[in-house]
C-alpha cells in the first residue's frame, strides 16, 4: 500500500489509503454472526431524481460544499461521508435513487473536496456541529434522517445525542466502531515495515490535527472511545461489509480487529430498541459503491418505520 491519499491494491480491489484509514477496517468475508436478516435487497428502482449543481452554503464563517435532490416537500435525509471523502465519491451511486421518495443532501466537510478549510483543531462534537449547521443552512425538514459512512458514523451519533428530537432514523453504512481506532493502534505493529505496520501509520495521522486532512484531534476524540446514550424508538440500521479488504495483517491481528468491528456493529444497533445489523453479501468497506441497492432499501425502510 502507498501513503494517504494513494491508491493501493488490497484482495483484488482498488482501495484509497484515505479509505484505509478512515476504513474502520473490514472485517472476514462470511461472518454472518450478527446478521439479523438475510442480507438480500429488493430490484432496484428505475426511478431516479436528478442532482442538483453542488453548492456553497455558509455554515458560520465557513463555506460547505452541498448537493441535494428531490423534493423540498418530501422527508429530510443527510449523507454524511467517511474520513477525507469528497460527497460525490461516496454517494453518486445512491443519492439519485434516494432522491426519488425523499429529500435527500449531501455535503463536504470543512477541510473536504470544495469546502473552505478546516479549523486548526477539531473533535467529533465540533463536526457534529457544523452537520447541524447544514441542516439549517439547507433548510432541511426536522426531524431528519441521517446515513453515515465509516468515520461519518461517529459524527452521526455525536449529532443523534445531542438532537434526539430532531433525530428521525440512522443508517450507518458500515461506520467505524468508537473502540476500533484504539484498539487498531495497540494492536498493529508500530514498524511501518512489519505486517499492519503502514496502516497503523496511516490511522496514527488522525492522531494529530495537523497530520490529517480534517484536523481530527484523535487523541481526544478516541482515547477514551466514546460511549454513546440510546436515541429511544427511533429506527437505526448498521449495514456492514462481507469482503474482507484487510491487506497484509497477520491473522491473529486481523481476527481482534474484526471482533472489535462487528462488535461495534451491533452497539450501533443498540442505541434504538428499533436497531438492527445487517451483513451486505458481496459489498466491501463502500456498501454504498458495491450494493447501492442495499442503502436504498434501509432508507426505504427506517422512513417507512418512523
């Protein structure tokens, strides 16, 4: 693998590093332990809603690149990307679709794509913030649903905590447990040459804010993980991966790491007494790219619950 922001080849798939690192890592294909329904999806659907032109809104002093689709008057989602990952990268294949039964948006973080800057420092409570912000600055219906990728899906449930009542489903699309960078950099190897050893270097990086692209401040945000209260009734769905993406780590070390994932998995789930896991068959680290299908229906679904 080559250094943030490369590409690399991992099993036979072209991965970004910054998908690495973000990547919450990916867990052994078949491990079906915590699916609670066959992870089937239904045909998909030949509706489509066009996209709007990306878009600068002010969020405080700040301007967030947005783009959205559908109706104004339809039900509010938000999409909320990975770890340094342009909206265009993560949700192109699904924001059409979703767009079709509601009003769905999608946004660049400060530090992201055509977003200004980050802050010289932030934390997940920061991000969650300015998630906020965008939802007003989009005039987004609350309560709204939100769909988060990978490192997205910390920003998520920090926002959920925070605004239960404006909190209507969460999707999580095979989002980052909060014990697993932690526990990823105790048990990988600190030698960049040894198995593990780059991908600990590169998850090290949101360590330090002037090391990564949005100015994470991860010794805070991480150490000790976050623990986060349940949001009540309202619907969550975590979708996780079955195609291992690992790489090179040596198998005990790839076997607690994916312990942690899947784990972390079904903690997303508990936070609702209406959350539920399921495994995506044939979909790596990007559900959303591999079985757009998949985000689709839980989107279908959680509106359909609410």
């Amino acid at each position: 693998m080559r250094a943030i922001g490369g590409v690399c080849s991992v099993a036979g798939r072209t991965v970004t590093t910054a998908a690495l690192v973000a990547l919450a890592a990916l867990s052994v294909a078949g491990c079906g332990l915590l699916a609670e329904k066959d992870a089937t999806t239904s045909a998909p659907d030949d509706t489509l809603a066009p996209l709007a032109a990306t878009e600068n809104v002010s969020v405080g002093r700040r301007q967030v690149a947005t783009r959205c689709a559908g109706k104004a008057s339809d039900p509010s989602v938000l999409l909320v990307s990975g770890y340094d990952t342009e909206l265009s990268q993560s949700w192109d294949q699904v924001q059409p679709s979703i767009g079709a039964f509601a009003r769905v948006c999608a946004y660049d973080r400060l530090g992201v794509g055509n977003s200004d800057e980050a802050p010289k420092r932030q934390s997940f409570a920061d991000m969650s913030d300015e998630l906020d912000g965008v939802i007003d600055a989009l005039h987004l219906k609350r309560p709204v649903v939100v769909v988060a990728h990978s490192l997205g899906g910390m920003i998520a449930a920090t926002w959920a905590e925070a605004h239960r009542q404006d909190l209507a489903a969460l999707v999580f699309v095979d989002a980052t447990p909060p014990s697993w960078v932690a526990t990823a950099l105790s048990t990988l190897p600190e030698d960049p040459e040894a198995k593990g050893g780059e991908l600990r270097s590169g998850l090290a990086t949101l360590l330090a804010p002037r090391a990564n692209a949005e100015h994470l401040d991860g010794r805070a945000s991480f150490d000790p993980p976050a623990v986060f209260g349940p949001v009540g009734s309202q619907p969550v769905v975590a979708l996780t991966h079955s195609v291992s993406e690992w790489g090179d780590l040596r198998r005990r070390d790839a076997a607690e790491l994916d312990s942690v994932w899947l784990g972390g998995q079904q903690g997303w789930a508990d936070l609702s007494n209406q959350g539920r896991v399921q495994i995506v068959d044939q979909a790596g680290h990007f559900i959303q790219n591999d079985q757009p299908q998949a985000v689709v229906d839980a989107v279908r679904e959680v509106l359909a619950d609410g």
